[in-house]
C-alpha cells in the first residue's frame, strides 16, 4: 500500500467516499499481471464498490454530499457509432473505470458523475458491493427474453454463475446449475438450485429427463470453458437461446451444425446498462439476493494482499470484499 493525494473533482466529476469493493476474477487476472499491457504497472484497481458521495464538481446535479451510492464503472466516449445508436455500454472507445482507470480500491474515488447511482438509504453497504455483478446477471438475463416457467440451464456456478441463476429464478425460470467444484455445488443446493456435476453425471441425459426430453429453453455459458460450450448446445431445446456470458482465454470450437438443425439462437452479452443497475439495486435492497452467502469474506484493505492470495487459493470463497472505509 501507498498514500498518495486525493485528487478533488473536477467539472462534472463527483469524489467518492470507499465502502467496501469486491475482487471479481478480471482483478484476479490483474494480480496474476496477465493484463499488464492494460493497466501497466502501478494502477489502482477495483470497480465492484460502494461508498458515499464526499464532494462532486461544477455543474454536478444527480448527486449530493452524504448520498449512498454505486458507480456503473463504464464511460463513454459519446460519438462513436455504438453511442450515437444507443448503446453507449459497448462504446467503441469504452473507459472501463478501474482498468483503463484507477479505481475503487482507496480512500476517495474521483468519478465522471453520470456513472453513479443513487441507493436507498437503509442499504447495506457491504450488500451494496454486490450491484455491479449482480446488474451483469440482470444484463444477461434481460437479454435472454426469459419468460416464467422456462427451462435453464446455467453452465458455471462461480459468482456470476450463481448471481445469473438467482436473478433467472427472480423471473420465474425453473433453473439448473452446471458445476465442477463441489463446494460450489454445495453452496448451489444451499440456495436451493438443482444441481448437475456433469463430471459425474452425463448433463444432457439429465436436462432431458428434467424437461421431458425437450432440453433447456434458456442456455447460459458461464463457465468459459470448451466442455462449457460443448455443453451449451448439447442442453438446448428447439428454438433456445443461448447467452454466451463468459469470456473466454482462447476461441472455443462451437457445434454450429445445431444451430441450424434446431435453429438456435446465440446472444452475446457485455457488462450492463443503467437500467440493469436500477434493478440490481432493487433486487439487492428487496433481499432478493442471499448477500450472505454469497458474500464469503470481509478484509480490510491493510490485508489486500494477503486477501488476493487467499481467494487466488481458496476452494471455496465465492465473494471476496475488501473493506476500505469505515462506512456502514
């Protein structure tokens, strides 16, 4: 750890007074120094967070001084084809703040305004920690088209895996879980999720026989792995859709002969629009998200070190955060 200065805001920027900010496995890939190139070699990362608002720059008005809030870690660039259709979150010049950034792991965070979102103020604020990801599995599942009593199959049951199946079930879908690990099997059934460990058991016989022999209507590949995608399409019905959630290291091989033979539909899914973070936070302040057990571990930010190399070993973490100011 180091001191450095905070700096104030600037025009239309707002400081940000750190909570807490969760280790998501981009910043894992960080520490490993597998994306070096991006950050270099002396940022502050961190960008899964809560806080309240310290002070905000001229010609602020969505926020003031005290409010609880998160940051939507995207800025745009406003005039590239993506933002002048609409689709600022996938902005050909896309900021991702805390990568391309510094970000949430320090004192006081200067932000661009238009990033945060105002939280009820009776909201937890290590709870609060969780929006960002959980506004990627409301993202995923929006983009699904999921209807209530539709067949899932969620293939990885890591953090964001089991975050997706929460807000899937949310919405009605009759979910289950694809996972390797046992003690995140575990953790799955803890929460009420059927379970499939395809290591052990053959996935598509079991999806058929849940579904009658018709398959999965909703595919969510979040494993980023080949047997992931192997498995994605092997599970789908007629006419499913596929949301390929998980980035993958390397191009994975992929059956499209069944996408024709029973005309699949495969989705591309990228981080989150503000409106996938107002549901998140009323999914989160509703109790819709079992924060504690999904939230594994708590160290503060004297410890970061020590807590990267423990969730980097750890068999069984699911949320790691780090608590980095003395806010509740």
């Amino acid at each position: 750890m180091e001191t450095t200065a905070a700096r104030d805001p600037g025009p239309d920027e707002a400081a940000i007074r750190i909570a807490y900010c969760g280790i998501c496995g981009t910043d894992l890939h960080v520490f490993h120094g597998n994306m070096d190139a991006r950050v270099g070699l002396n940022r502050v990362i961190g960008h899964e967070m809560s806080g309240v608002v310290e002070a905000v720059g001229k010609g602020v008005s969505n926020v003031v001084p005290g409010q609880k809030v998160s940051v939507r870690p995207l800025d745009h660039c406003g005039d590239c084809p993506a933002c002048r259709a609409g689709h600022k979150h996938i902005c050909h010049n896309l900021k991702f703040l805390g990568l391309d950034t510094d970000g949430a792991m320090q004192e006081l965070w200067t932000v661009p305004a238009h990033t945060l979102h105002v939280l009820p103020e009776d909201l937890r604020l290590d709870h609060a920690a969780l929006i960002e990801p959980v506004a990627v599995a409301c993202h995923d599942v929006r983009l699904s088209g999921l209807s209530a009593g539709e067949d899932v199959v969620v293939i990885g049951g890591g953090p964001i895996g089991i975050l997706v199946a929460m807000v899937a079930r949310a919405e009605g879908g009759k979910v289950t879980i694809s996972e390797v690990n046992e003690n995140r099997l575990a953790i799955a059934r803890r929460l009420g999720f059927d379970t499939v460990q395809p290591v052990r058991e053959d996935l598509q016989r079991a999806i058929n026989a849940r579904t009658g022999g018709k398959g999965a209507d909703v595919v969510f590949e979040v494993s980023g792995t080949q047997p992931g995608v192997d498995a994605m399409t092997a599970v789908a019905a007629t006419r499913s859709r596929i949301i390929m959630v998980a980035i993958h290291a390397e191009k994975p091989e992929i059956d499209l002969f069944q996408f024709f033979w029973r005309e699949l539909k495969l989705i591309g899914a990228r981080v989150y629009e503000p409106e996938d973070y107002e549901k998140a936070i009323a999914i989160i302040a509703a109790g819709g998200i079992d924060a504690s057990t999904i939230i594994t571990d708590v160290s503060p930010l004297a410890d970061i070190q020590s807590a990267f190399e423990a969730l980097d070993a750890s068999p069984t973490a699911m949320k790691s955060l780090i608590r980095v100011g003395d806010l509740t």
